[in-house]
C-alpha cells in the first residue's frame, strides 16, 4: 500500500494491519456511511435545500473503496469545484484512510442552482475528506443486494431528430424548431440501478441509485437546490429511517432533459419530479434481497483524441449563416401588427377576417373583398414568419460557431493531440459501475449495459473529473449542441466503449 504524506493517523495503520493479516482469506463486507454540508453559508444567497458530500466507505477485508456522491456540477472543469480538487482528496483519504486513490469514486450530480452553491474550495475539500474519514471510522457488518427500477415521466431525449438528418436540441439558449420540421426523439434510459445496503440486524444503511438525467430544473423563486436528486433522496432516507443513507449517482444523461423543462404555464418546480424517482427507487429497494458479498475495483487509464475539425465545422456553419442572411426579404409587418394577424389568421383560418356571413354575403354579391385581404395578409404573415425562423436559426448557429471557437482553442493550447482520462471499474456484489468523466450519450450507456457480462451494469458518468460531452460517434454529422459542446473527436466512442468492456472483464471474481 503506497502511502502519501509523513503522519498516518491510527486509522489507517490499524486498517493495514488487520488488511495483511487477512491477504487471501478476506473477510466479511463492512461499510460505513456519512455526510458533510457543502452549502454556501446563507449569506451568499437563498439556500432552498442544502448540498451534500456524501461518503459511502466498503471493506472486505482484502479491497477498500470509497464512493463520494457530490451535489455538485462537475468535478473539475466547470462550476465551483476546481481540477485541483480530486487529486487533493484522493492523495489525502489515501495518505490518512490508507484507501488506494485509484479505489476512490467521485460523481457529481450535475446540479444547476442559478447562483453560486457551494463553500469556499479548502472548505469544499475539508468536508468531502472529513465526510470519507467518518464513514471509515464507523465501519459494520452489511449485506448487499443489487436491483433496478423504472421511471419514464421525468425525462425525455433532448436532443430532437429533424427531417433533414440533423439534430436541434432542446435548450433555453435557443428556440425549439419549427413542429413540421421535426421526425422523432432520440432514446432514453429509464432505468434506475440501486444498490441496497443492509446492516447485519436486516436494518436499511444505504441505497446507492444510478439514473440519467440532468437536473437543471430548479425551483420556484431560485436558490441554492440539489435539484431533483436531492428531493429523491430525502424521499428514499425519510422512508426507510434508521439513518439510512440514499447516495445518487449521475448516469449516462448528456442529451437527456426533464419533459418539463420548457413548459411555461407552470413554475420551474423540481420537487415533485424528485418525489416520483424518489418513490420509484423505493420500489425496487423492497424487491432486492441482500446476501454476503465482496468487492474489486480496476481502474485504468486511456488516451482519447481531440478533435480536428474545428475550421471544417465553423466554415459550414458560416456557410449555412450566409444562406440564412440572404433567405431574409423586407415585409411590411412589424411585431405590433404581426401577433393580432397571426392569432386572428390561426383562430379561424376559413374566415379571418370576419364572421362567416360577411364572407357568405360577399359570395352571394359575386365580390372578393375579403379573399382579396385574406390573401394579402397570409403572404405578409407567412414572409415574417420566415424571417424569423431563419433568424432563430442564425442565432442559433452564432452560439455554435463561439463554442466551435472555444474548444479550439482549449484543444490547441493544450498543445498535444489526446487527453489522458480514467475509465473506473466498481463491483460491489453483483452491483457494477463503470464510470466515465464526460457527460455521457444515453445511446453509449445502453450499449455498455447491453454487452456487459453482468445483468446489474451501470454508468457512472460526471465521474471522477470532467470532459464535457461524450456523445455517440454516428451523432457528429448531425450537429447537436452536444455535439458543438465537446473537444473530443468522434474516435473516441470506440476507445472508450474498448475500455470499459476490457475493465468489466477483469471484475469477475
């Protein structure tokens, strides 16, 4: 065991000592759980729910891992956890649990409060570690159980199939395209994989579920929330009692929303949708028995490539702007006199212009008055109409281009043409993760569900650092923001999806 740091606390000695006594032979499953608040303090804006850096700590005897579930947006990268902080908790619960850091797994919820969330970073990193130290220090004997549920009304594809083999996703940034425009929606993952934890007397310690989404709901007025997975989890802790512990980690949701999520006849409310994951997952702890189990962890590292065709993709996005910009023609309409034709033209399309009789009356008299009108004023609505389309479009393709942009440079002052990430292999029983550090396609996690040796796989995504999006290889032609909003090239889906099924391979007992 490598050992960082000149002081190791009694802990970790005394853990050392009992592990090599029992090299070979193992020992029965123990786990411990515990929490640390990583809210800002109230002071930096209206807290609704508080954060939680939740510790989960199992030992068999022979392998010692720790799972750390964060309400946070990222781990690195983005938001207010910085890239300096997983090697800083991993190298300190090493040097002072003597849990390997490559045995540690740090997923982030994904959680997108509206203003700033967490406490200042020597705090955040203080509490995460102190939140690990006390799930160590109070280690039992458990059994474990693995299972799955389901819950398809909270969440959809986002990410919208068009009519012209292009992809337009869902986001406030931008409008949704036109209704005849669109063919389908992409898949989605309903299911919901949980772990249960019970300790020796047959009392609930923890539940560890696994569910692609992306909470960025909120909640009325603002605030500081965990979102959705805060609400459930509460759901799930409240019900079983006893101190149990409900730790959610983030699947494979990259270009998953809530169907909610542009709805604007009701407030931005993420509590009820919570309620039901919370319910849903309850359902499937009661149906999972638990027995004796052991654990492994592999965890390998894997070059990916970074993407080139960053000049390609803006000049034909140029290109698609240009046609736009000439599409545009002059219309005598302005927004004022716009909306009343448009709600008058649509209210009544046979006779917009005003009661039937009148236009039976016209008919009776052989004139065209009003069809005259009517004819003028469709071709003034429909010209507006399609200027504005096409400015949404621009727009649209604006944000594209700066994003375009941005990644190339990232990638280019980078100066090397791959970036080295961890694929993180996790058994516990018969539950298995296997973690990636982008905001994962739902098509690749069914995938790697699908051809796993094990019938209890999960995706772990958001884990353990921060990629940006991971989307489908065949999504690239398509031109999705998830799509815009990534700096690998489309190689990596392969590399990574050979990855993984080596890592699960080498998970078997």
């Amino acid at each position: 065991m490598q050992v960082h740091g000149v002081f190791v606390t009694v802990l970790a000695l005394a853990w050392a000592a009992g592990s090599a006594a029992a090299q070979g032979e193992g020992g029965p499953l123990r786990a411990g759980v515990a929490k640390s608040d990583i809210t800002v303090s109230a002071e930096g804006g209206r807290v609704n729910d508080p954060l939680y850096a939740k510790a989960l700590v199992l030992d068999d005897g022979t392998t010692r891992l720790a799972i750390v579930a964060m309400d946070v947006t990222a781990i690195g990268g983005i938001g207010e956890i910085g890239d300096d902080f997983l090697p800083a908790l991993r190298a300190r619960i090493e040097g002072e649990l003597g849990i390997p850091g490559p045995h540690v797994l740090v997923n982030a919820s994904h959680n997108h409060p509206p203003v700033r969330m967490l406490c200042d970073p020597p705090e955040q990193l203080e509490r995460t570690f102190d939140a690990v130290r006390r799930a160590a220090a109070n280690l039992t004997e458990v059994t474990v159980g693995a299972g799955a549920g389901q819950e398809d009304r909270i969440s959809m594809n986002r990410t919208l199939r068009l009519r012209d083999g292009k992809a337009w996703t869902i986001r406030h940034t931008n409008p949704c395209p036109p209704d005849d425009e669109v063919e389908g929606v992409g898949p989605m993952d309903p299911e919901i994989g949980v772990l249960r934890i019970d300790r020796a007397d047959g009392r609930p310690l923890a539940v560890v579920y696994n569910f692609a989404c992306h909470p960025y709901l909120t909640v009325p007025r603002g605030g500081v929330t965990a979102d959705f997975p805060g609400f459930a989890s509460a759901v799930i802790e409240e019900n079983l009692g006893d101190g149990a512990m409900a730790l959610f980690l983030q699947g494979a949701g990259g270009d998953i929303t809530e169907i909610l999520y542009k709805d604007v006849h009701r407030p931005r409310d993420s509590e009820p949708l919570g309620t039901m994951l919370g319910l849903s997952t309850l359902k499937a702890v009661r149906g999972i028995q638990t027995a004796a189990g052991k654990l492994k962890v592999v965890n390998e590292t894997i070059q990916l490539p970074r993407r080139t065709d960053f000049d390609e993709r803006i000049a034909e996005l140029e290109a698609e702007q240009a046609q736009l910009l000439k599409s545009l023609r002059g219309t005598s309409l302005n927004i004022k006199t716009f909306v009343p034709l448009y709600i008058q033209y649509r209210l009544d399309p046979e006779h917009p212009s005003d009661y039937s009789f009148r236009y039976l009356q016209s008919e009776a008299l052989g004139t065209d008055e009003l069809s005259e009108i009517d004819a003028q004023n469709r071709a003034h609505v429909e010209k507006y109409l399609q200027n504005v389309r096409a400015m949404e479009k621009m727009a649209r393709i604006q944000d594209k281009i700066a994003t375009l942009e941005k990644h190339q440079a990232f990638n280019l002052a980078a100066g090397e043409p791959t970036i080295t990430t961890e694929v993180q292999g996790i058994r516990i029983g018969d539950f298995v993760l296997i973690t990636t550090a982008t905001e994962l396609g739902v098509e690749i996690g069914l995938h790697l569900k699908q051809v796993s040796p094990f019938e209890y796989t999960f995706v772990a995504a958001y884990s353990n650092g921060y990629l940006q999006y991971g989307p489908p290889a065949a999504d690239y032609p398509r031109g999705g923001y998830e799509v815009t909003e990534c700096f690998l090239a489309p190689e990596w889906q392969a590399l990574y999806e050979a990855k993984a099924l080596e890592i699960l391979g080498k998970l078997e007992f």
